[in-house]
C-alpha cells in the first residue's frame, strides 16, 4: 500500500467520529497461520482500537456468522510476515470487547488481521493502524511533587488521628473513617461516619481500628484501617490530595453469609448542608438548589436525570454556599445494587442531613473480594486568590481606571491566536509559532506588526472567500488586540492577563499523532459502547471528512495531557498568562481500565460506563503545577457551565458560568426569570458563586436580545448587574453603565483590605429589607457605605434598614444614587454642573425615615447603587 493510500485511509479513520478505522477490503489477507489467502465473501462488522500507550488493541465482531466457531487477532509490520502478536478464542466475542496485548511498537506503520474459522469459509478481515512518537510523549510536565499557593502542606498527626490541609482539619474515628470534619473553623458533621451492614435483618455499624498513616509527605498523606461489621469484614485504604482531597478505597472480604444491605452514611449538620448540585454525563440543566424540605428520605439519585449506565452518578455536592462535602467517582465497580436501588440518598433527622451511600443494595453474598473506590472533598478547597491582587479587584470587563488591579482579557477562538478552527486546534496553523512570537512581541512593544499580518493572511487567500474572511478577521483581531495589552513585568501594577481559548475535548485533522495514532486513546467512544453505530454512520461522516473536527468527543487521559501541555507551555512561554478551557463536562466512557479508561467489567460480563472526572481534575492539577514550576502565577480560566466539581475546578482560578437558558424565548429573558431567582436564588448559591471550589466566578456574555424582541442589551445588562453584583460574580462584557458601577466599587475601595463586605446569607449581615424584594452586597470603608442592590420581584419600594454601629456609620448618615452622583460629575466635567443644593442633586438622595432607614424605589430586577455617607 502507497504512502498516499496510507494517508487516505487515516482521514477516513478520523472521520468516524473518533470511534474505528474505514473497514477496507483486504488487500493480500491471510489466513492463521500467515499463509496467503483469497479475500472473504462474507463481511462482517469488525471494530477495533488502539491504545499506543498501553500496547493494545481492542477488538470485537457483534454479530459473527452464524456458523463460524474460532476468531483469531494476529498483528504485523504493514510491510511484513512476522507475527508481532497474536490472540484466539472462541466465539461469540466476549460481550466486552477482546484486549491484544502488544509490544512497544516502532514508528511506522501495521496490520490487524482478524480470521474467523470453523464456518462455510473463513472470514477474513484486515485493518491497519499507525504508531507515530511525538516530541510531547513522557515529558512529564506538571507531575512535580511540589506544593503550590495558595494550598499549604498537608500534615498528620497519628495520636489525634487528623490530617490538616488549608481552611480544614480532617479528624479520623474507628475504623479508619471520619469522626468530624472542620472548615473554616465550623464543623461539617452532626456524628461520626459510620459504615452500616444489614444481614438478616439485623444492623451493625462498623468497628475496627483507627488509622495506621504510611506515608505522610507535604503533598500526600496515606493510611489504612480494616473493620468488621457483623459478617462483614475488610480494610479501608485513604489517599488525601493537598487540596483536601481524600481518595477513599474501601476492601469487602468475601463471606458465606447473605448480606442484606451495606451503606455508608455521612451524617452532616443541617445548618451546614441545605444545598446540593448532582451532576452526571451531561454540560447542562442539572439541578443546584435546596435539599427538598421535609423529615426522612427527601431525595435520592434516582430522580437524577440522564444517570450513567441506569444508575451511577458519578458528582453530589451537599452543602451551603461556601462550606460543605463532594462525593465523587470515576464509575460504581463492585458496588451492588439492583436498577430500582438508587445510588445515593438523602434524609433528613431533625437538625441532621444524612448523605448515604448505597454499596450494597440488594439481597447478596460476597463471594469474591470486591474493591469499591470513591472519593470525599471537604470545601472550600482553598483560599480565594490574593495575588497579584484580592480577588474582588479583579474583572472580567475592562474597568476605566488606572488603579492597580487584574484585568482578565479572554481570548475567545482559537483563531485569536492563529489557531485554523474556531475551537480544536491546539497550536497555531502548521504549528508555525511565527503568530505566537509576534503577538509576544507586540505585547513587550505596544506596536502591530502590518508586514507580518499581511504575509501571514497570504497562505488563506485561496481558501473560499466565507472561510478567509473568517479566518482574516480573527487572525487581525488577535494581532491588533496584542500591541494594547502590556506584557507581564516585574514592575507591573495594572495586570492584563491575556488568557487564550483552548479546548481539552477537541481536536481536528491538522494534529497528525490526533488523525493516527492516538484517535482511539483519547476518543469518549468504544468499540462496545451502545452509541457506536450512530458514531459510526459511515455514509454520514465520509461527506465531512475534509474538514472533520471533533469538539467534545475527546478526553483528557495521561497521553492527551501530555500532549496539551506541551503546548500550553509555549503558549505559556511566549504570548498567554493564563489557559481557557472550554466546557469541563462529563460523558460515558464504556472504555475499560485496561485501555486507561473509566469503564469496568461487570459481575455478568457486560462492560459498564464510567466518567473520566479524575482525569480532568488532573488535567487542572498538572497544568497549575507547571506554571507553577515556569514561575508563574497559576492562571486558569474553566468554562463549568452548569457542572461545578470541585475536585476538577480546585485546581483553577477562574469559573465561567451560565451559557444555559439564553436561546429561543430565554433571550429576551431577565437573568432573574432564567435563573428562577425571584422565587429563591439557591441555584446561584449552589452552583455559581466558586466560593466551593476557591475560584472567581465569571457570568458568560448571552445577552443579546433579537433584534425585533422589544428587549434592549442594555436593559438586560441591568439585571445581569442586579444578579452578578449581590453574588460577587464577574460580569463578562457589558455595558457603559457596568463600567461605571465597576469603576464606582473599585473607587470606593472595594478589594481593598480595609474594606469590609458583607454577603446575605451570611451571619452578621448588616442590611435588614421590607417591600419590595431585594439582594444587597454591603460594603464599609472609612465612615462610608456603599450597596450593590438588586430586585428580585415586582420591583416598588423597598425599605432599606441598615445596622449603623456595624458599619460605622453615623446616625446622620444619607443615602444617595451613586450612578446618579457619577452622571452628576460628568456634568461637573462638561462645564454643565448643577449646584450642589439643585434639584438634580436632591433628586440623587434617597428619602431617609429614620437613622439609618431609607426608602429605595427600585424597578422590576433593576440594579442600584447606593452610596451612604
């Protein structure tokens, strides 16, 4: 076979969605023993994969005929006889898919033969595949050993049984599990966790040891316990991340006796836990609101919906706003459970909330050892970011001021940054970084370079005319944005922090070792996975083949990783300050751990689902931990849209939230009407604030109206205002009123460290409101006040009763319109100032009852700033 049919073949591969190389006539096939044979009549479906880094191919024929007995795997060079490996059986194929184990393998190129014997005729079918080596493999980059700010050493103390991580303190009980949990300096559980076994219609909660620490390192602490409950009896092993991550592995010994049920229950106290978020296989529309009110069972996972494999959930978050507990995991091996058993509970005891896991629950006997492992993240997971300045004075809008802050300027296509696809290419267009190095240089000089832009647009001119004007402007608009945005130096005060789009689930046919060798490896899609035959629609994909993508079918597994950051430190190294990741969601994997994935065999045989959710938590880990390493301040910006797992996002910086409800009908929408929040803003609480995961949470710009909708950007933006602003949340884009109202809060001196804030569902709360409802931030700073107000209801008037001594007000105090007040100073400007005892003055301040009350007339979800003085 010719290079140039090679090369064909590959785009065809690419073309199946990630999914299985073109079935191709064999050309020269043979039979079992290496003999030459004459090509099949009969055709079978046969898939395969291959997985470079783990030597093996995945191989499987659903539906064999009916009279052939025996199949046979046998591997070679493209241009060889020698057998490399080889595998038979009988038929049918295992249900889960064959595994051929290879040895390290060349560069170059192979051939897959499967023969299948004992019918009318042999079937004969031959596949072939590539192994490429990349610059990028086994760079190990980001897997350093090294603490990173703002987390702080782990530490184990054996007598008192804790392991301390930042903002928590984790204290262990009998048998090994967790006797409480402190964050923040509150404590998180009602009771001890405790492990429950039913059998025979009799309880015991588990007993054991305490736990034995193996390894206690400032970046991981390690222990074990073994426990008897009843009949039950095994060893619980504990693995805690720096960011207070505790991986959790829990042995069941096999045993004789049936076993009823076994549930693990985390008992929580309810004024600590009164919101959830569960999250599964999809990117939006999962629920974040209250625990259901009510006494006894109040939920379970199996309302959830789209549950992986019928029943697993691999994400809840039970919890406040701030503080609270995540169960995670990869997928549900050895749990037991029947489909009508959910895999999570929650009920409700008086002043306790009881999260119970269901690891066994149907009638069973443990006839082998099983191995169940999950994982529990106590939060915050760190501390909200500090540097280069407080995280309040940071935005996600350009504010008008010259004042010392963070200005986060993203990036949003690849295209920006010379990437050939809007959103999968990884490097810029035939990995020339020639477009790189100039937009370095542009930021280092202020200065566009029109020489280069005009050799570079060059190369598209034959492109068609939609695509080169597409192209054209993007490419223009990332050279043209450069020379504005000042490169990060030593003597910087007003931080531009350029972060590029980037997207870890996509990839495109210019990535060669993508098109290849790893198209298998990092695909979402196996060979046994139910979606296969709609992935596969052969006639379907051959007619996109020339500019194939995929977006969101690829995950970050190790070699992938490895792949990523070796380009994002280029990236890194010349132009960007930080790396955007779109959509950080959850799909079904069906791929097995012996091809690196998340899915497993079954006690019957058939292979089930998992997510890769560490994977991407070690997506975030590895890269943070390489800038760290290049000395920089660890800069990542993750699109979570409605699925805030913290253990993926601990690692971040920054949250984008809410591309949901903002297509069709929704655009003309209040942000309050899309969120629900008049009735009760506990989404936003649950979901959105990033106060869980330590991050600074950002509000996506989907606020354009249709034009013929009545609806004005500008008025959208007035609630976008009255919702962001309450929550501490970043608006994305806006309006020159949001620039106002920010420069108005930076003035004032918000972020700064003499400013006190105060947040409404927290204690202590300075601002008590009748009338119309509203959501208030508080700020206090020198005598002065200042409240970032929101409606949330039918608008009117809202009465306004402010704690003066907690604010350090006097009792004389009045209240103004701030935006108001700055119109009133741009009058002052333009030579057009009213006096300052004018109407227009007076019409400025809110009408005052008493010391300290005050009458705000607020329209339907508008926003007002209020200044005290």
């Amino acid at each position: 076979m010719t290079r140039v049919l090679r090369i064909v073949e590959t785009r065809l591969t690419v073309a199946l969605l990630c999914v299985a190389t073109v079935q191709m006539a064999a050309d020269g096939a043979e039979n079992v023993a290496g003999n030459a044979a004459p090509p099949s009549t009969v055709k079978v479906d046969f898939r395969y994969a291959y997985f470079p880094s783990y030597n093996l191919i995945r191989a499987c024929v659903p539906a064999p005929p009916t009279d052939a007995k025996q199949w046979h795997l046998a591997v070679r060079p493209a241009d060889g006889d020698k057998i490399l490996a080889e595998r038979a059986g009988g038929l049918p194929m295992s249900g889960a898919g064959e595994n051929l184990k290879l040895p390290d393998l060349a560069a170059g190129d192979y051939r897959l033969t499967l023969t299948l014997t004992g019918g009318a005729e042999p079937v004969i079918e031959e596949r072939s595949f590539q192994r490429n080596h990349d610059e990028w493999e086994n760079q190990k980059l980001g897997l350093e050993e090294v603490v990173i700010p703002p987390f702080e050493p782990l530490t184990a103390n054996a007598q008192k049984q804790t392991v301390t991580c930042v903002l928590r303190e984790h204290t262990h009980g009998t048998a090994g599990l967790w006797r409480q949990v402190t964050s923040q300096g509150r404590e998180l559980l009602a009771g001890p966790v405790r492990l429950e076994a039913t059998s025979g219609g009799k309880t015991v909660v588990a007993n054991g040891d305490p736990i034995t620490f193996r390894t206690i390192k400032p970046t991981r602490v390690t222990g074990k316990a073994s426990w008897q409950a009843g009949p039950l009896a095994g060893k619980i092993a504990v693995k805690y991340d720096y960011d207070g991550l505790m991986e959790l592995t829990l042995g069941l010994a096999p045993t004789e006796t049936d076993i009823d049920r076994l549930q693990l229950v985390i008992p929580l106290k309810a004024s600590e836990a009164w919101l959830m978020h569960p999250v599964t296989g999809m990117l939006r529309h999962h629920y974040a609101g209250r625990i259901p009110a009510g006494s006894g069972k109040v939920w379970d996972s199996s309302s959830v919906p789209h549950r992986i494999g019928g029943v697993f959930v691999p994400y809840l978050f039970v919890g406040g706003p701030e503080r609270g507990l995540c169960f995670a995991a990869d997928n549900d091996r050895d749990w037991i459970r029947g489909d009508q058993t959910p895999m999570l509970e929650i009920d409700r005891q008086g002043d306790t909330v009881h999260l119970r896991l269901n690891l066994i629950g149907k009638h069973a006997q443990l006839t082998r050892e099983r191995t169940i492992a999950f994982a529990l993240q106590a939060t915050p997971a760190k501390p909200m970011p500090e540097e280069p300045y407080n995280w309040r004075r940071w935005w996600a809008t350009g504010t008008a001021r010259d004042g010392e802050d963070v200005q986060i300027r993203f990036w949003g296509a690849n295209m920006y940054w010379g990437g050939r696809h809007f959103a999968t290419s990884v490097f810029p267009d035939s990995k020339d970084f020639t477009f790189w190095q100039q937009l370095a240089e542009s930021r280092r000089t202020g200065k566009p370079n029109p020489e280069y832009e005009k050799e570079w647009l060059a190369r598209f001119e034959k492109l068609p005319p939609d695509k080169y004007n597409s192209l054209r402007a993007h490419f223009r608009a990332g050279l043209s944005w450069a020379p504005g945005i000042p490169a990060i130096t030593p003597e910087t005060k007003k931080f531009n922090y350029v972060i590029p789009y980037t997207n870890p689930r996509g990839c495109s046919l210019e990535d060669r070792d993508f098109a290849t060798s790893f198209i298998d490896e990092w695909q979402t899609i196996d060979i046994v996975d139910p979606a296969w035959p709609r992935a596969s629609d052969f006639e379907r994909v051959k007619r996109n083949t020339k500019g194939f993508a995929t977006w969101y079918h690829i995950e970050p597994v190790p070699t992938r990783v490895d792949m990523l950051l070796h380009y994002h430190k280029n990236m890194l190294e010349t132009f960007a300050d930080g790396i955007y990741w779109d959509n950080f969601f959850l799909r079904p994997c069906y791929i097995p751990a012996e091809a690196g994935g998340p899915g497993y065999v079954d006690d019957d045989g058939k292979l089930r689902p998992g997510v890769n959710l560490m994977a991407f938590r070690d997506l975030t880990k590895r890269t943070a931990v390489m800038m760290h390493q290049m000395g920089k301040r660890p800069l990542i910006y993750i699109h979570m849209t409605n699925t805030n797992i913290v253990p993926m996002l601990s690692f971040g910086t920054l949250n984008l939230d809410w591309e949901w409800r903002d297509l069709g009908d929704w655009a003309k929408k209040d942000l309050q009407d899309r969120l629900g929040a008049d009735e009760d803003t506990a989404l936003i609480l649950a979901q959105s604030l990033g106060l869980q995961a330590g991050n600074i949470s950002v509000a996506i710009d989907r606020f354009r109206p249709p034009a013929d909708s009545g609806v004005t950007r500008e008025w959208l933006f007035r609630t976008v205002m009255a919702v962001c602003l309450p929550h501490e949340i970043k608006v994305y884009q806006g309006t020159r009123e949001v620039s106002q109202v920010q420069n108005q809060l930076a003035e004032f001196g918000y972020g700064q460290a003499d400013c006190r804030v105060y947040r409404y569902w927290e204690e202590g709360y300075p601002l008590a409101a009748d009338g119309a409802k509203v959501r208030a931030l508080v700020l206090a700073r020198g005598g002065k006040a200042m409240l970032a107000v929101g409606s949330y209801g039918d608008g009117g008037e809202a009465m306004l009763k402010l704690d003066l001594e907690s604010l350090g007000l006097d009792k004389t105090a009045r209240a103004f319109d701030a935006e108001q007040l700055a119109r009133n100073q741009e009058a002052v400007a333009s030579g057009k100032a009213p006096p300052e005892d004018s109407p227009a003055r007076r019409r400025a301040e809110l009408k005052r009852t008493g010391p300290g009350e005050f009458v705000l007339p607020i329209r339907k979800h508008d926003f007002a700033l209020i200044l005290v003085e």
